[in-house]
C-alpha cells in the first residue's frame, strides 16, 4: 500500500553504510517527485492520509534510532512501521 516505505531514501537512512551527499540529495529529489505523483494521482484522500502519515512514523523511527545511536536516551528497542528490528540500544 505505501509505496513511500520501499524508496530509495528510506534504504539509503537504513543502510549501515556512508552516503554521499550527491546520492542523499538525489534520493531525496526522488523521494518529493513520487509523493507529489501519490498526492496528484489518488483521489481518497484519506487513502493519501493513511500513506503520509505511515511514512511520517517510519521518519520518527529513524529519528529516534540517530538520536539513540549518538547516545541519547532511547527505548530498549526500536521497532519500524515495516515490523523490522531497527535498533536495539
């Protein structure tokens, strides 16, 4: 169902490995391009909700595993949208 979650961007933020500005900013370009596609080409709106709002809780997720990999305070574990182990801290 959403689409968002399979992008490039979400893999390269996953990856356990370093990433080139250019490619960030690329995957990021592509990122806005297929959100702007969803939003112009579905009309249930709230079909569009349910997929922005997933995204946005897969975006907490990654935030909350940067902030606990640079030694804040984190929960035990961090478990994504997709049901994937993200992080243990």
């Amino acid at each position: 169902m959403n689409n968002l979650l399979e992008t490039e961007l979400l893999n390269l933020l996953t990856e356990d490995r370093s990433v080139s500005n250019h490619e960030m900013k690329l995957a990021y370009g592509n990122f806005v391009t297929q959100v702007k596609a969803i939003i112009q080409s579905e009309v249930d709106f709230s079909k569009i909700f349910r997929i922005l709002n997933l995204t946005r809780i897969e975006f907490k997720v990654l935030q909350k595993q940067i902030l606990c990999e640079e030694g804040e305070k984190c929960a035990k574990k961090c478990i994504s949208t997709k049901g994937n182990l993200v992080s243990q801290c």
